[in-house]
C-alpha cells in the first residue's frame, strides 16, 4: 500500500498529467512467461482498440545476449565474435608430446583459418 501511496504521490508531481478512469473496459494482455501477479509490473505497449471500451497490453522482451557466441569450430581453432562484431581466434588444446610436429599443427591452422575466413564471408 505504501509503494502505491508513493507511485501516485509522484505522479500528482509531475507537470501536465491527466487521470482518466475507463468503468467496465476489457483489457487483454500479452505477457511472456506466466501470468501477472499480484505487485508485479510488467513493460509494454498499451494500446486502446474500441474506444473507451477495450485495451490491449503487450509486453515488450529484451533480446537475450550471449557473450562472445561461437561462429566457427574447427580441429584446432574456434572463432568468436564479440558484441561490436569483431572476431576472435582460439586455439583448441592440444597435448605436446614426442610425435607433435609443429610445421603439420602450423599448416593445419593456417587451413583452418583459411576455410574459417571463407564460410564466415570475409
């Protein structure tokens, strides 16, 4: 109750704010997820369809953010981009032991670049 006090006290501040009440409207809404609850405050559009009769809400989404998604996978490398569409190279793990030869990996990874550079459009 005390939030709602608040809210309203706010609002009766603010400069050139009307208060209009619409008695027996019908108000539909599109809301992601699950029903509203009680207390809960959504984002959206508020639309008047029929006037002074029927509304319609719907709920504007955030589009969902993957840091650094993966665009390309090989062997020994993998290609990220970043949120500002830069590219970034990652080599895989690999094991040094007696029959690792480093002039074949080299080769491998500069075809893979290559091919990496060639699907991804640069």
């Amino acid at each position: 109750m005390k939030k709602s006090i608040s809210a309203l006290a706010r609002l009766a501040r603010q400069p050139k704010q009307v208060s209009q009440i619409y008695p027996d409207t019908y108000l539909k809404a599109y809301i992601h997820e699950h029903h509203m609850r009680v207390g809960e405050t959504r984002t959206g559009e508020l639309t008047m369809t029929e006037e002074d009769e029927k509304f319609e809400f719907v709920e504007k989404t955030t589009e969902t953010y993957r840091r650094n998604p993966k665009v390309w996978q090989g062997e020994y490398i993998n290609v990220h981009r970043d949120k500002n569409g830069h590219y970034h190279i990652h080599l895989r793990k690999m094991e040094l032991n007696k029959r690792f030869s480093p002039v074949r990996v080299g080769n491998a990874i500069q075809r893979e670049l290559l091919t990496a550079k060639k699907v991804l459009g640069l």
